[in-house]
C-alpha cells in the first residue's frame, strides 16, 4: 500500500528493464530488485533531446520474499546503511506521515467545499 493516500501500489511492465511497482500519488517508478528509483526525462543540452533513464539512486528498502510448499517467508534487507525510506519508519517519519496526511485531508475537505 502507498504511504500517500492508502492506494494499491501498481505492479507494471518493465521500465529500463526493470520490474517497478509504481506509486499512485507521484508516478515514481522504483526496481522490485534493487530499490532503485528511475525516470524518464531528456537533456536539454544534447544536440538532439532524446528520452532516456536516468537513476536517483536506491530510495527503497528491498526484502526477499520466497514462497515454498504454500508457505510465504520474509528476509529482511542486511543493508546497514541508511536508506531514504527508513525515515518514513522512525518517529520522525510519523511525525512527517501525520503532517502529509493532515495536508492531504485540507486539500480534499478544499475541493469538496469550492
């Protein structure tokens, strides 16, 4: 589930060659694999802009996830150095989990009153 606004996180096609879940509220696309948060975009200053892939580097958490005779087991990551996502963990992410949803609420209450 998103973070954001409690929406199924959608699993795609490739992108890049790689298999991305992608989030519902900003359209981020992040590897099952690694983690890695991709997009598309172009340079403006190549002679001649082209779409390509660029990378923001590993901004998720990955856990192994294998499934054996109908039993579904769980490896946590052992990576030991911070990961953006472990933020949203800690309090201070549910500190700033609370504030986005606090906005998020304003914004609909808003659009149902205008």
């Amino acid at each position: 589930m998103s973070r954001h606004n409690h929406k199924r996180l959608t699993l795609t096609a490739e992108f890049d060659g790689k298999l991305c879940i992608v989030c519902p509220k900003h359209k981020y696309k992040i590897s099952l694999a690694e983690g890695e948060s991709i997009y598309r975009a172009t340079n403006p200053y190549d002679p001649l802009p082209t779409p390509r892939w660029y990378s923001k580097g590993i901004k998720q958490r990955v856990h192994t996830v294998t499934e054996t005779d109908g039993d579904v087991y769980v490896t946590l990551s052992h990576v030991s150095r911070f990961i953006e996502s472990d933020y949203f963990q800690g309090e201070k992410g549910k500190v700033e989990r609370e504030r986005m949803e606090a906005e998020d609420a304003a914004k609909k209450s808003k659009a149902t009153t205008s």
